[in-house]
C-alpha cells in the first residue's frame, strides 16, 4: 500500500508516517493511530517474557495457527 493510502487510512499525515517508518521520533498518539489503522495492536510484557513470546509467534506464522496460549502456573 502507498505511503499516502496509508497515512489516509490510519488519519495521519504522510510525513508522520515517513517518521514512524524511518525511526523518528513520534508521538505515541501516533503511533497508536497507526497500529488501529493497520489492523495491529502493542503487548506490553515484561523484557524476560519476550523471546518466550517472539518463539510462539515465530512457531504460529509457520504452522499458520492461531495460537492459543495458556498461562503455565507453577
């Protein structure tokens, strides 16, 4: 999708966007506008979950599946 389709569709301007893109700093309003207008959303998790968690997607997008993830508690 253009640059510019992409802005239009998430209500942001174009320059913001080429920001976001290339690293620039941005608002996180912004942001957030982005990720709805993309169908997308942020987890938040602690840094000593994330590779656990960056696995089972990694394994998802492979198998195709929706991954179901069930706490282990113990």
């Amino acid at each position: 999708m253009p640059i510019d389709q992409a802005a239009r569709a998430c209500g942001v301007s174009v320059g913001m966007l080429s920001k976001l893109e290339n690293g620039k700093g941005v608002n996180l309003e912004h942001v957030l506008r982005v990720l709805d207008g993309l169908g997308l959303t942020m987890l938040v998790v602690p840094k000593a979950h994330s590779a656990w968690l960056e696995q089972a997607s990694a394994h998802a997008a492979k198998t195709g599946d929706e991954a179901v993830w069930e706490p282990h508690h113990g």
